[in-house]
C-alpha cells in the first residue's frame, strides 16, 4: 500500500502547522493511544516509549498530549527534552524501549511540528506499522485502556544530551584531534544548540557557535542549513577553518569552506565513499542516494569504482536501499547522510565528524578537499500549491509537460517532478550538460503546475 492510502502520515512522520489538523493536541493523543497499544505485547512487563523534541514552541503542546495518549494503555514514558532525531532513534535502541517519538518539523519553521517514530530496532516506522496505528486512531478514544493499577510513568531523563555527546565523539578515529582547528558551527536554535558545539569542544576544536538561542520561535529562522547567509559571515569574520551548518532537528548537516563556499551533501557523500574506500570501510564498493542527486556524483563515484544506487526521495528510502543491499553510506543532496555503522537515520554531526577527520588526515584546506567534482547543471523549482489542494502533479496538463519535457531532455539529461511528502510544493528538478535546455524544460513544467494550481 502506497503512502497516497494514509491519511495522516506522509514521507516523514505526521506534520503541520501547530494547532491546526493535523498537528493538534487531540491527533497527538490519539498518536499515543494508537501507537502504544501497536506496540505493546501482551507480557506482563513494564512497557516504555522515549520521546525527545525541538525547540519549537508547540513542543510544549504536543509532547503532554503524547504522554497522555501514551500513559493512558499502559506505557512508561522517558522525556528527553530538545534533542536531535537521531540522537532519539539511539536512545529507542540503548534503552530497550519498544518505540521512541520525535517532535519536529526538521527544516520548517517554527508555526509547523511533526510527530516522527521509531521502531525498538532505531529505525522509522515502515508503511505497516504507520496505516495500522492510523487504523487505531479511529478508534473511540476510551477503547483499549489501561486499568487505574497499570497506568504508565513519565520521568525525565536529565543526562540523555551527555549520552548522546558520548556516542558522537566515539565515531571520530581514535587518535585524531580537533586541536588548532577553528569551527563555526550553526546549530539553528534547533535540536543541536548544546551537544553539537559541545561535542566538537571535547574533541578540541576552537569552537564559534551561533544559533544556539532557541527561543522557540526562531528555529531554522535566518539560519542553519536552509540559511547559511549566518554561517558565511561568521567563517569569514572569524576566519574560520570551516563552517557546520545543522538543520532543526540536526539531522542534517551543509559544509561551507574557508571562503564562505557551500558544500551539499552530494560532495559529502562523495568525500565520505572516497575516503571509506580507501580505508577499506564501504560494506560494498557503492553508495545510496537519491533521484535528486547530481549526475555529477554519479560519475564521481564510477571513477573511483563505487555505484550509485538511486532511490525515491526521503531518507526513509535511502535507509530502505542501504539495508536491502548492505550498503553502510548514503543520503541526500539535502544535507542528510547516513552512516549505518554509527545510526539507524541522518545525523548531521556525526557526517560533520566524517568529514572533520578527513580534513585533519589530509592537512588541506576545505576549499581543496571537499570539492571533488563539478556538478552538471542542475535547477531546482519549488511551486507552492494550496494546502489540502488536489494533487497538481496528476492534472492532464502536468502530465502532458513532463513528456514534452523528457523527450527533449532524452539522452542528454533527466527530469523529477515530484509532489513533497512534508509540504504543500511540487518539487520540479532537471539537470544535463546544456543548462539552457535544463532551465528551458524546469520552466515549462513549473508552468504547466501553477496553472492546474489555478484550476484545482
């Protein structure tokens, strides 16, 4: 069953604007009942659900919602407090819970929050476990709870951001250090603020940390990895070796060198399979990555003899390839990687370690090392379409302008057009070698979608 069946869930997670359906406190609730009673088995032990956050001001709307959901059929809770994603898909696994929540809405800003969740195993809920607990939100809300002696605990857990810290730094090789290294690191008033700048301290970097007064209003406002304008005007004011951008839920991470240049998590991935091959650390001689990366990290890797498994986009599904073909790096173009040897999903900090331990190894600077190849041209559209709105990408005339456009582009480059999983946008990509004929072919499908917009 396809992700168009679902009625809440989408590409990651539930999410929406706070307050409004389907980010409410009653759908946060009946998230709880729902997915305790998916996964609680019928043994008499004590059953726990972790849950960590961001630091969105509706945080502090959904996770008491969650709780109750949660404590009401039975289940003890763990609340973490602002914490990145991936550190939560640990602690599900380090402290045996049978599920674990994360409240974020990633990149977005602070009017939107979701609802993320993670199997015992640290990984994200496949389509399964997602259409059954939908099943089981529809039901009665007073159906399939605990008796007053088996109601569930919530407790907080004060040292989960130490714990976390420490399960960073061991990824980074033994023996490296940080030492006479300067990093800004932007954390995007995000999940990130107090780990990240503290774990690149403790390795012994000089450490210049921005976005990290969260006020609950200003994730991802003006900076992280959606804005590096921040991050480029720190590293050139501070003369920073190197720039760390985060996104809010830190799961993502974007690269800027020492003269304020970008770096996407295509030329990460890149660096990462590049150095992994030669310390014979790749599980196989490829990589996982998305239909939105370059073509120019296609070739790349076939010139250091390491494939390119394409796969749909969302890290869900670059997970899904890495596992179903034994492959230990992938991720997006977005900035998320995944290190299957060190996390279940993207960290943003621990491929910012990847590619701080290659830079101390190398002795270069990030201008050198970390731009391997030259991307083909490659424009990217977003069209924003009413939320709630049919789906413009199934209109005859969108239809008819992705064929008339992929025959123009045959043989000499490739199209996507996709409608986004997390957000009311229709995401339209083309790339090849002759930009003209890219932009000439994106504009005419972007086109064709305002207009079915207009009619829908």
């Amino acid at each position: 069953m396809t992700s168009a069946s679902r009625t809440y869930f989408g590409t990651d997670g539930i999410r929406g604007t706070a307050n409004a359906h389907p980010m409410t406190p009653e759908i946060a609730l009946r998230v709880g009942l729902a997915a305790g009673k998916r996964f609680m088995s019928r043994d008499e032990r004590r059953h726990l659900v972790v849950i960590g956050k961001d630091t969105r001001l509706s945080g502090y709307m959904i996770e008491p919602a969650l709780v109750a959901g949660f404590t009401a059929v039975g289940m003890d809770v763990r609340l973490f407090g602002p914490l990145p994603t991936p550190a939560v898909a640990m602690m599900t696994r380090s402290l045996r819970a049978d599920l674990g929540v994360m409240i974020s809405a990633s990149h977005n800003g602070f009017a939107d929050n979701g609802i993320k969740l993670f199997g015992p195993d640290g990984y994200k809920m496949s389509d399964a476990d997602e259409l059954e607990i939908e099943r089981l939100m529809e039901e009665p809300l007073d159906r399939g709870l605990a008796p007053p002696q088996r109601l569930g605990r919530a407790q907080r857990i004060d040292d989960a951001q130490a714990r976390y810290v420490e399960i960073v730094k061991a990824t980074f090789p033994k023996g490296l250090r940080l030492s006479g290294m300067r990093i800004v690191i932007d954390a995007a008033n995000g999940a990130g603020y107090k780990v990240a700048p503290t774990a690149l301290y403790e390795l012994g970097a000089e450490v210049i940390p921005i976005g990290v007064d969260p006020n609950g209003f200003n994730i991802n406002a003006e900076c992280g990895s959606t804005d590096p304008r921040a991050l480029r005007e720190a590293v050139r004011r501070y003369r920073a070796d190197i720039g760390i951008a985060l996104d809010g839920d830190a799961d993502r991470v974007l690269i800027m060198d020492e003269k304020g240049a970008l770096i996407d998590g295509d030329q990460l991935m890149a660096l990462i399979a590049r150095e992994w091959k030669r310390a014979g650390a790749l599980s196989k001689p490829a990589i996982a990555a998305t239909l939105m990366s370059n073509l120019g990290l296609e070739r790349f890797l076939k010139s250091i003899g390491v494939g390119l498994e394409r796969t749909k986009v969302g890290d869900r599904y670059v997970v899904e390839a890495m596992r179903a073909k034994g492959l230990n790096v992938g991720g997006e173009q977005s900035g998320h990687i995944i290190l299957s040897d060190f996390s279940t999903t993207g960290d943003g900090l621990i491929a910012a370690l990847q590619v701080l331990a290659a830079l101390v190894q190398a002795e270069k600077p990030v201008s050198e090392l970390c731009h391997l190849f030259e991307p083909a041209p490659q424009v990217l559209e977003n069209v924003k379409y009413e939320r709630g709105a049919a789906d413009p990408t199934k209109a005859t005339r969108v239809k008819t302008a992705i064929k008339a456009a992929e025959e123009r582009l045959n043989g000499k480059g490739r199209l996507v057009v996709r409608k986004s999983g997390t957000e009311p946008l229709v995401r339209i990509m083309a790339e090849g070698d002759d930009e003209a004929l890219v932009r000439d072919v994106v504009g005419d499908v972007a086109d064709a979608v305002r207009e079915a917009g207009k009619a829908a």
